[in-house]
C-alpha cells in the first residue's frame, strides 16, 4: 500500500525489500530458507563482533521495523542484546510490527507523539520525515561517530538534509539490467551482454521477441502499478542514459529537457512502436513480483531492478540462476560510462519524541559496526554503507557480489528531496499515457511540465529548450 | 430490504417503502413514541464515536493542508476551499468523475440492479416452472454476495489474468486469440467483478418481490388475453418499482464507496483508465498520508453519492 | 411446486431456462471453484480447475507461517464477538427506530447512510487517535467496537425495516415504562426474530470478517492481525499464485458456513413467500 516508501511495490517491506522469495512473497517463504542457516549464524557472528559500549546507559527504548522483514530480524535482536548486556541499567524492547502495513502504522504513531524511539524505514522518506518534524537531527551523534567517516560523502548526502543528518543506512541500493542468457543465445545476442546505448536494449528486446514470441522481451515500468519502480528503474534510468537530470544544478525540478523527451520517446518506442514490452507487464495485479518471478522462471528477457532481487532467484535455483541470469549496467547515450540507479536504502531513525535518544544513537552505532554490516549485506545483497565494510573480502566471493560492490563508483544518487513523492505521481502519469498509446511523447512531456508546475510553482521550476 | 418481504400481504410491502420517503405518520408524535428512543442509546453511542466523528472530522478537516508527512504534517491551519480548488485544477480530476460516473452506472445500475433483476427473473420462472437448477443458481449467486471485496478482486485477477488467466485459457482451448482483460478494458473488467459480488443483494429483494406475486393473478391475466408485457406492466412492474427504487439507492451508495475490487484488480490501470473517486481518496490518503486533500475528495464522492441517491429515490417514488 | 405449473413450459423454453439456470451457476459458482482447483495444484503446474495430482503444498506453505493460525483465530475471536454485539445493538436500536416517530426521521437515517461514502482511509487520522486515546490500539476491544460501529448505521436500519412490519398494536400494549419498552422489545423480537436476527448476524459476521483497513489502521501488534489483512498484504504481490488461493480458500471458509445458514433460511423465508400467495 505504501509502496511509495518501498523502491519496489512491496507493500509490507518498506525498506528492505530484499527478503521476498520470487513465488511467496509472504515472511513464511524466507523462513524455511533461512532461519536455519545463515540468519542465525550470522547473528552468532555478532556476538563476538560487536564493539563494547559504554556502560552507563540507561532508560527503556523501543526498536521498531517491519515485522516482515525477517532478514534484519536476527540482527536487531543480536545487537539490542548485546547493548543490554553491556549496559546493565539499559532495556531494549524489540519490537516487530504486523506485516503488511509498517509505514501507515507508524507514521500514524508518530503523528501522535508515540512510536518507537529508534525505527528502521527506507531513505526515501529522509526529506518528508525531517520537514514534518517527526524525527530527531542526528548532526550532534554523528559528529562524535568516529566511523562515520566511512560513509562516503554522496553516501552521506543521501540522509542529509537542509544542514543535517537525518538517518544512518546500514545498506545502499543498486541496480542491474539482468538479463536471460539462454534467451540470448538463442536469439543470437552476444554474451556477456553489454549495451553501448539505450537503444540497444530495444534492439536486443526485439532479437528475443523475433525469436521467442511467448516470452516478454523487456519489462520496463510504466504508470500506477508499477509503483516506485516506475520511478526508480524506469524512468530516472533513462533521463540519465540520455544525459538528464531531474534537478538542475541550482536545486531547480527540470521540467522540460531533450534528456525527458528521450525518456518518453524511449517508453513509446518500447511499448507502442517495437512493441517489445507487451501491455500486460503493467495491468498484472502485482508487475514488479510477476516480472521478478518471470526472470527466475525465464519467461522474461531483461528486467531492470535491484541487486537484492537477485537472491531469491539464486536460493530457489541456484544452477540456473548462475548458468542463465547475466547482469550488465545501464548504458548512456553518449560516451559517458554505464551506471547504475542508486538509492538508500534501509536506515534508522530517532524519534523526535523519544525520551532516552542516547541510548536509541547508541543501539544505532552497535548497529552498524563494520562486521554487522558485512554480515547483513551478504545475506540481503546490497552495497555495504560502510566502504571498510564493503572493501571486506566476503563481498569478492562471487562475480555478483563483487559487481555491487564495484557499482558503488557509478552510482546515480539522489539528494533527499520533498518533491519526490510528488514526482512518482507525475512520473506515473507520463509513463502511463505514453505506455498505453493514450498520448504521443510530447504530450506526454507536456503533461509532466504543467503537473510539476502546479506542484511545485512556476518559481521552483526551469525549462531546458531542447532544440531538436 | 429483506423484511419487505416478511409481510404476507403486498399491501404492507408498499406502505412499508413508502413510510421511507414520507418521514413520520401524522398520527405519531415524538412525544408519544419519545420513550422508544431508550433503545437506541447503545447503538448511537458506538455510531456517534466510531462513525459520525470521524467523519465530521473529516468534512472539517477538508478545509486544512493536514497531512502526516512533509511541511504539513500535523497542520489544522484554515486555508477554506484550498483542497477543493487543487482538485479541480487537477487535469485528471474529470477523468475520476467520469470513471465514477461509468463505474457506478455500470456496476451499480446496469450490473448490481439490472443484473439483479433478469437473475430474479429468471430464478422465480424457474421456480414456478419446477426447474430444479433454480436453488443452485440462487445459492451460487448468494455465495458471490457474500464474498469479500479484497477475495473478489483476486479471484478476478486469477481469471482475467493475460498469460495464466482462467479466460484466455478456456478461449485459447476453443482456438480464440488471448485477450489483455486488464489492459484493454480495466473499466470493464472492474465493473464485472464488483457486479459479481453485488448482483446477490438485488436479487434477493427482487426475487422477494417476485414470488409475493399470487399465482392465480398471473393465470387470470393470461386468460384474459393480455400480452406478455401487459401483463408484466400492469402486474410484474408495479410489485418491483417500490423495491427497485431501495435497491438502486442501496447499490449505488455501496458502489461509489467502493474501491478495494479495484485496487486489487487494476489499481487504477496504467494510466488511470478505471481510477474512480474512491480509488483516487484511498491511494491520496493511504499511499501518500495526504489525509486532508484526501477529505476533500471524499466529500465530493459524498455530493455524487447523494445526486444518485436522491435521483433514484425520486424515480421510484410511487406516485399516488 | 406443481406439476400442472410445469408442463405449462413448452419444451425449447424449459431448454432455454435451464440453459440460463446454468450460465448464472457457472458464472457465479465458477470462480469460486476455481479458487478451490488453485488452491491444491501444486506451484509448478499453474493454476487450474481441476489438479490431476491434488496437493496439500500450497496450504503446507501457509501454515508454515504461525501467523496465518494466529490470524484465523484472532478474526474469528473478533468476528464473532461483532456479531453478537451488533446483532444485539442492531435489533435493539432497530426496534426503537422503528417504533420512535419524528419529522425527518428517515431524512437522519438516510445521511447517515450516505456517509458510508466517506471511507476509512481518509478518517484514519482520526480514528487512529480516537482509539489511542481510548487505549484501543492493538487491542480486540478496540477493534471489535470500530467494526461494530462501521456495521451499525447499515444493521439497525436493516433490522428497522423487519420491525415495520410487526404491526404496532402488538408491542403498543406493553409499553407502559422502560421496563415495558425491553419486554415489548422481545415479545417483538420473538415473531420477527428467525429470519431479522439470522440475517442480521449472518452479515454483521461477513462485514466483520472481510474487514481489511480498520486492522491496518488500528493494529500494528503482529499477534492481533487477522486473516482479512494478511490474505490482503499478500494479494497486494501475488494475485493468482496458489499459495494466495490457498490462503483465499481460508480466508472463504468461515463465510462459506454463514453462507449454508443462511441460505437455507433465505430459501425457505421466500418458499414460505410463495406458499402464503398460492
């Protein structure tokens, strides 16, 4: 429901969408896989790893996340226990919410004064939460915290906002064009696959979809039910391959640019000309999980999306997961290198309202201790927020981890801004009309300028002329 | 609506309805029936907390930018018709009306309430004529009634799914091409589903209606050589107008509030082809927590709600 | 129903009725089946009618999660108590509806059922703190007092229209003080009780059981959930697996005992229509 807090459209996993198996998305699919296993030795690892904090803490906090959210459970228990040994007079209530609508919960607690002191939610929400009051500066904390130093400074300015830090991620989103290599060699398409250009992904789509006409070629996001993704991996992607950007240099929203007419000219060649995204990729009751599913299942050329899709795929199957899904970065227009989309990803937050906020920082820093954040991020692939945790050799164990973490270097991030959640309405609405043949691109461009106009006002916003 | 049908005799059924439009008896007063109001203090209780308050609160709260998150967040400052204005500058807003105005025609009046009827129809037929199929159909179209919203749209996802879609799969097996249900006509394809559920109501209180009708006055109608629709104008039509005019004003204020079919099956469509009112308040309040613009929309589905009801009621007023 | 009745029907009418009679069955009844036909195929295979291999996979994996139990009885617990609570208040406030006259009356009952038009994710700010300044949140109670609530308005006016028809001249006699209006209330009540009461309960347990935002709202405690929210939450990714069926097929199972009761009831309330017109 709350997708917008999502970077996919998970509704009961608002931050880290990393846990859901391909098929059941449910908390129950996961635990099978790992509560066994890695979950709960890595929470051993913890014992032993964490740093010794001061003893003299005390008062009662709560810990909030999505209950849903099973891979990060173990871990905040691990480090609330830990904490609480350390420091005798200190309680740490763990306390995970119902599945299936965290962010409506606990924005409604917050609102109200209540809610947990120290609560996990996706970096997306860093602009509105700081605007509304609703969270605590952590400036002052992070000023004393040695090892924020190694946060990266766009790491950094991704939880920064109006001259302060509002959030500490543990992890970093990023993203891969995968692709099918079966799908690949028999349409004759070279592998490893590197596109030079956006347009050859449409080429590569249509080699498949020559070949293979009971696949979906490409699955490229459009309108309402793709959700953020919409945003995220279909949009943002191309206005930068197309040498864009959403916001100017001086902080004003763009709202016409030939990088925004070569998005939507892009969503138009791929879904109304070549024909390669068939329509029904958007009206599925739930298009990001089916095309996630698709991927694994092979019934789906290439699909842009996070690294941490890429785990469930390999759990489920792993022979086939590495044999057949082969990933690439997004390519640009020009002779700019290939990137990928970046974002933040699950951070912790301090209530404005808690009472012991010295003790919530303090669960805050045990969290994210360099081998935590190891730990957590090879179990729910990400790149570490910590470059110290993402130099650690664990993460060159495979191709694909190694491949996060070496994407740190061409991530496209965002500074925190307000707006946002307006734009993935307003982004919606252009990608949709396009994608459903409802309007040409230039309406489509149109449409985009006048929304952010009204949204935003005429004073916030500029006009790149694009003379082509 | 059922207890219209308790009556034994067709007299009560319509004095009964009637009583709905015309307020009170001239004979009653309050004084002498005040004392019955005792009874509806528990109830009024638990109405006026959880159901009036709340949405007093929300018409108030309409004249606000409160919003959870954001600048805004936590602001009951005055600021009048703001919200209203920003709804209707918002090029998509005619576009909601008119979905709603489709939907609710659609599912309402023509699926829900005409569906309703021809079932009726043909249920109490095939109970006259002994047809022994007739109390499956009833019970399966019952069961429908009852099903829950969210369950509705699953199930409707599940069959007009493109690729693993109960439909296409029934018409690839008959050599017909697949079909993008969802795609291609997301109006459509909610306007079924949410018809689906909603046919049970009507066709209970029609059929009701129906078999209130005495036998022997449709055997004397045909032995006097009236035609098929003469017979249904001066005997059929008269005995389901009362109860059609409820069952319209019913459905229809259950339709335009409805929203979760829809979310479930097409959550608006791709480029909001079936986004309603309702949808449109659900995803402002619920997906973007901007509770007071949110308000505002949903005192305007009050307002069209209120038009179709008022409009309904009118037409089936008995005249006389 | 008479045998005369029946030869009346030429044969290519009685044809085309059943025909009908089993378009409206397959139509109506069929989803519901193939829910079922999902529900015990195994993943693999793709939903269907009817599984070849039936197979319990797909409920193994929903009760894999504790929730789901603790989901199923959390909603029973509160759908039953909403029933006997609503039921209760809906007859009683119906009754005095029904009987209590003043101008506008029916003008206040009909805007008060007009505002089911404004839905609950809009007033969710305000029952959210209605509720946690009543220390309700996370609570059956509170949850079983919103829902029952929500039901009234649409119960008691239910309920009211089965009361109208109870002549007056049987409870007017009783009613002397406040005592007389309770005992007048279930000397009435008595007559209309079987079909009013049966209907009433019956969807004040639906309504109960189906509700899916109020639990969001007011809920964020994962031992109070119920089976209307997780079957939602997971619908919301994967519409059409099995796995959601399966879940489906539960989340349809009380209601599908309501349904036997109450269709029984229905059917024969209008065979006794029928037989009094004969």
């Amino acid at each position: 429901m709350n997708d917008r807090f999502n970077c996919s459209r998970e509704p009961h996993n608002p931050a880290g969408e990393v846990t859901q198996p391909v098929e059941w998305p449910l908390r129950m699919g996961r635990r099978s896989l790992l509560a066994g296993g890695v979950a709960i030795g890595s929470a051993a690892v913890l014992k032993n790893t964490l740093p010794v904090h001061a003893q003299d803490l005390t008062g009662t906090i709560q810990i909030g996340f999505d209950g849903a959210d099973e891979t990060v459970h173990p871990f905040v228990e691990a480090t609330a226990e830990e904490l609480a040994s350390s420091n005798p007079d200190a309680s740490l209530q763990v306390e995970a919410s119902a599945g299936g609508s965290y962010a409506t919960q606990l924005v409604l607690q917050l609102s109200r004064g209540q809610g947990p002191d120290v609560f996990l939610l996706s970096g997306v929400a860093v602009a509105e939460l700081a605007e509304s009051g609703l969270i605590a500066p952590l400036t002052r904390y992070v000023a004393d915290w040695d090892d924020w130093e190694e946060y990266r400074d766009e790491f950094g300015a991704t939880v920064t906002y109006a001259g302060d830090v509002w959030a500490i991620p543990y992890s970093m989103d990023t993203h891969f064009l995968y692709y099918r290599r079966d799908l690949f060699a028999g349409a004759g398409l070279p592998d490893p696959w590197n596109p030079d250009t956006p347009a050859d992904i449409l080429e590569a789509a249509l080699a498949i979809k020559r070949e293979y006409p009971e696949v979906i070629p490409y699955a490229l996001y459009a309108g309402a039910n793709g959700g953020n993704s919409t945003v995220v991996r279909g949009f943002v992607p191309l206005v930068h391959a197309f040498g864009g950007t959403l916001v100017d240099s001086e902080g004003l929203w763009i709202i016409d640019s030939c990088a925004i007419r070569d998005a939507l000219s892009f969503y138009e060649q791929a879904y109304q000309i070549d024909q390669v995204v068939p329509q029904d990729v958007m009206t599925g009751a739930s298009p990001t999980s089916a095309m996630r599913q698709a991927m694994g299942d092979g019934t789906l050329g290439i699909l842009y999306d996070g690294s941490w899709t890429y785990q469930p795929w390999l759990e489920n199957d792993p022979e086939n997961t590495e044999a057949n899904i082969g990933i690439a970065l997004f390519p640009t227009d020009d002779d700019r290198e290939p990137f990928a989309v970046g974002g933040t990803g699950n951070c912790w937050y301090i209530n404005t309202s808690s009472e012991h906020p010295d003790l919530a920082w303090a669960f805050v820093e045990a969290f994210n201790a360099r081998e935590n954040q190891i730990a957590l991020n090879l179990v729910d692939p990400h790149i570490p927020a910590r470059s110290d945790a993402a130099s650690d050799q664990s993460f060159q164990q495979t191709a694909f981890l190694s491949a996060i973490v070496a994407s740190a270097d061409v991530l496209l991030l965002t500074e925190p801004d307000p707006a946002f959640r307006e734009l993935i309405t307003i982004v919606q609405n252009a990608t949709g009309i396009v994608a459903t043949g409802e309007a040409e691109p230039v309406e489509a461009v149109e449409r985009y300028a006048s929304e952010l106009t009204r949204v935003l006002g005429e004073d916030n916003v500029v006009r790149q002329t694009c003379s082509r | 609506m059922l207890a219209l049908t308790n009556s034994p005799q067709r007299h009560d059924l319509l004095s009964a309805n009637e009583s709905l439009y015309r307020g009170t008896l001239d004979g009653f007063v309050l004084s002498r029936t005040s004392r019955y109001l005792a009874t509806l203090i528990p109830a009024a209780i638990l109405i006026a907390i959880f159901f009036i308050a709340p949405a007093v609160w929300a018409i108030a709260i309409s004249t606000t930018p409160l919003t959870l998150l954001g600048a805004t967040a936590g602001s009951t400052e005055f600021i009048g018709l703001d919200n209203y204005r920003t709804l209707l500058d918002d090029p998509d807003f005619l576009k909601y009306v008119r979905n709603t105005i489709v939907f609710t025609l659609g599912a309402a009046v023509i699926g829900a309430t005409g569906g309703g009827l021809a079932c009726a129809f043909l249920i109490d037929h095939a109970q006259r004529t002994g047809n022994r199929l007739a109390g499956t159909a009833f019970a399966a179209i019952l069961l429908a009634g009852i099903c829950p919203p969210v369950l509705t749209g699953a199930i409707w996802a599940g069959i007009l799914d493109y690729r693993t879609g109960l439909l296409n799969s029934a018409m690839s097996r008959i050599g017909l091409a697949p079909v993008d249900w969802l795609g291609r006509f997301p109006m459509l394809s909610v306007i079924v589903a949410e018809s689906w559920r909603s046919v049970a109501l009507a066709m209970i209180v029609f059929t009701a209606a129906l078999q209130l009708i005495p036998r022997d006055v449709y055997e004397a109608a045909r032995i006097d050589g009236g035609s098929r629709w003469s017979v249904f104008r001066s005997i059929t039509l008269p005995a389901i107008r009362p109860v059609g005019a409820l069952v319209l004003m019913m459905t229809t204020i259950l339709a335009t509030g409805s929203f979760l079919v829809n979310q479930v099956l097409t959550s608006g469509g791709t480029s909001r082809q079936s986004e309603t009112i309702a949808l449109y308040a659900y995803h402002v309040a619920f997906t973007d927590f901007r509770i007071a613009f949110g308000a505002a929309i949903s005192v305007v589905i009050l307002g069209i709600t209120a038009c179709f009801a008022l409009i309904f009621l009118r037409v089936g007023r008995v005249p006389g | 129903m008479s045998a005369t009745q029946g030869n009346c029907e030429s044969l290519s009418a009685r044809f085309l009725t059943t025909g009908l009679l089993v378009l409206v069955v397959v139509v109506f009844g069929g989803p519901f089946l193939w829910m079922l036909g999902s529900a015990f195929t195994s993943a693999e295979t793709g939903p269907t009618f009817w599984p070849g291999v039936p197979s319990l996979n797909n409920f193994r994996i929903v009760f894999d999660d504790n929730q789901t139990g603790m989901a199923l009885r959390n909603s029973v617990v509160i759908a039953a108590a909403c029933t006997v609570l609503a039921t209760l208040l809906a007859s009683l406030g119906g009754y005095g509806l029904s009987r209590v006259m003043f101008p506008g009356k029916n003008v206040i009952v009909f805007g008060l059922l007009l505002l089911y038009a404004i839905p609950t994710a809009v007033t969710m700010v305000a029952l959210f703190d209605l509720a946690s300044r009543l220390a309700l949140v996370n609570t059956y109670r509170g949850l079983i007092l919103a829902q029952t609530a929500m039901s009234l308005p649409f119960l008691t006016w239910l309920m009211k229209s089965f009361y109208d028809k109870v002549p007056r001249t049987l409870d007017e006699a009783v009613t002397v003080d406040g005592r007389g209006i309770l005992r007048a209330w279930l000397d009435v009540l008595t007559p209309v009780a079987k079909p009013g009461l049966a209907i009433t309960a019956g969807l004040a347990f639906v309504l109960a059981w189906s509700e899916v935002l109020l639990t969001i709202i007011l809920v964020s405690d994962p031992a109070k959930t119920t089976i209307a929210r997780l079957f939602f939450v997971n619908v919301e990714q994967a519409a059409g697996s099995q796995v959601v069926a399966a879940l489906g097929v539960l989340y349809l199972a009380p209601v599908l005992v309501v349904f036997l009761m109450l269709r029984g009831l229905i059917s024969r309330h209008l065979a006794r229509l029928r037989g009094s017109t004969a």
